[in-house]
C-alpha cells in the first residue's frame, strides 16, 4: 500500500489562497493595475466614498449654482432687508438686502479656488524643496532646514494677517499669501521620507549614469512620494479653507464686494440671533466642505497604504 503525495495548486484549487493583488479572468490570474487596486480599496471605504459624493455636489453646487439664482451677489432687494428664506430668496437676505443664496454660491466658488490654489501651490514648492535638499545635500540642505525651522518658529497667522491686510482683500493677493507661508511643514516632512530615496539602487545607478540631479529628483524622487504628496494636496484643502475661513472671519481675508465662506459667517456671526440664516447656510456649506475633504484624505491615505486594512481587504 503507497501513500500519494497531494501536490494540487492549492491557488488552482481554491485552498486557502494568500492575500494577492491579482483578479482572475478566464481561469487564469492576471496582474491589477495600481489605479485599479487603489480605486478598489477607496470605494471599500464607505465614509471615504460619501466625502467624495458631498465633495462633488458642492463643486457642482458653486459651478451650477448661479444658473438658478434671481439675483446677483452684490444686488440689493430694498424690499426684502433682513427676510428669512422664501420663494424668491430661497436663502433669504442680509441686512443690506443682498440675496444669501447668491452670496453662498459666490463665497463656495471663492473659497474652493482659494484652497485649491494653495493646496496645489503648497503642494509643488513642499515636494522641490524637500526632495532636492535631501537629495543634494550640503550647504543646500542646512539652509533649506535652517529657513524651514525658522518659518516653523515665526507665528505665521499674524504675518499673514498684517500683510493680507494691506492687500485691499483681493483673493488673489490672499492665495500667494497664504501659498508663501504654508508650504515649509509638508516640505520637512518630504525631506525626511526622501532621505532614505536617496540611498535607493535606482537613485545610485542614475546617477552614475551621468544623470542631472534636477532631473532625478523630477522623474524618479518625487514619482516615488507621489502618494504622500496626493495625501498632502487633500489635507492642504482642508487646511487652507480653514485658514482663509479663520481670516475673513477676523476681517484680514476677502472683503467687499467680493465674499467668501469665512466673510459670510463672520457677517452672521454677529446677528445669529436675529438673523440665524445668515449664520447658518455658509456655515453648514464650510462645514460639509471640511467635513468631506477630510473623509476623502482619510480614504486616500488607507487606499495608498499597502499596510492599511482597506489594503488587506482588497
């Protein structure tokens, strides 16, 4: 009597199978693409998969919003001075006689430019000057650290106050602002994850490949960080909304006639009581922006994480 070894697949055969990032097509194992597997594990994230759903109908909210409106932001109603919402002003008006539905519409569309403005400004300046000081090093490295810490040492919200004040309010003026002053966190933080892509095989080979040290850290540092600096870009929103939004709130931000979500509240804030709609519809319109932005980053930091259990799931 011979006893047989049992020497089946056990991946053809379905017995227990490893964690793989493989789908079967036609019987045979075919290798998922890196877009497809971050996009499966992102839509396995319900709260991440809601962020982005509300992100999208007030993006689409600020570009469709003003084909609905009766009245233009800056037009007065002297008929309908301090109304609560109706028919007319769906989000009734201001003290002045401004339609607020018009108003909120036009400070989403300017608070959403401004935040992504500086997120992807932020963005840019963080990833070079992070990259390129890990990867030269030297004399460029202690000054780029030396000017990165004294900003991090620097109250930056009271520089930003007293310059954006001088800038008549202008929401351009504001982004470079808010854009010159926000970058040098996330720029230590690639400094740090780029010292070790420095030491990488790749990095060595190109350079002595006789390869520029600009052009490694383009095409092969910075590729390589490309899911923090996505990661970065998507907090960045949050983080400049919340910036601009703290700013017109004091009065150092966007000002008349032009309005943001921040000059909104800071308006309503002050009449909550007698006027609770003013307070209330730019606020809950900043509070869904915040809210889904952060749900989103959340998502994208589990779906680019191989170590994440949305990873794992996938």
């Amino acid at each position: 009597m011979t006893m047989q070894t049992d020497m089946r697949d056990p991946l053809e055969h379905g017995d227990n199978p490893p964690p793989s990032e493989t789908v079967l097509t036609a019987g045979r194992s075919k290798p998922m693409r890196k877009s497809a597997l971050y996009t499966r594990r992102f839509m396995r994230n319900k709260p991440a998969v809601g962020g982005l759903v509300i992100f999208v109908l007030l993006a689409l909210f600020a570009v469709v919003g003003p084909v609905f409106q009766q009245y233009d932001h800056i037009e007065l109603d002297f008929l309908a001075l301090s109304d609560p919402p109706s028919a007319e002003h769906w989000f009734g008006t201001n003290n002045s006689g401004n339609d607020l539905y018009a108003m909120v519409v036009v400070g989403l569309q300017r608070s959403l430019m401004i935040a992504v403005l500086v997120s992807i400004g932020t963005t840019v300046i963080s990833a070079l000057v992070g990259a390129t000081a890990a990867y030269f090093g030297g004399w460029y490295e202690r000054g780029a650290l030396a000017v990165i810490h004294f900003l991090m040492a620097v109250p930056t919200f009271l520089i930003i106050a007293m310059i954006s004040n001088d800038s008549g309010g202008d929401w351009r003026m504001i982004t470079i602002i808010l854009i010159l002053t926000n970058w040098f966190i996330a720029a230590r933080t690639i400094w740090t994850l780029s010292l070790s892509l420095r030491e990488r095989e790749y990095i060595q080979a190109a350079r002595y490949m006789g390869v520029s040290g600009f052009r490694i850290v383009l095409r092969h540092m910075i590729p390589n960080i490309g899911s923090l600096l996505v990661i970065n870009f998507t907090l960045g929103v949050v983080s400049a909304v919340m910036l601009e939004t703290g700013l017109s709130f004091l009065g150092f931000g966007v000002k008349l006639p032009d309005v943001s979500l921040g000059s909104l509240i800071g308006t309503g804030s002050g009449i909550i009581t007698s006027a609770p709609w003013m307070f209330y519809f730019p606020a809950g319109a900043l509070t869904l922006l915040t809210v889904s932005m952060a749900l989103v980053a959340d998502g994208l930091r589990d779906a680019l994480d191989p170590t994440s259990a949305a990873g794992g799931r996938a």
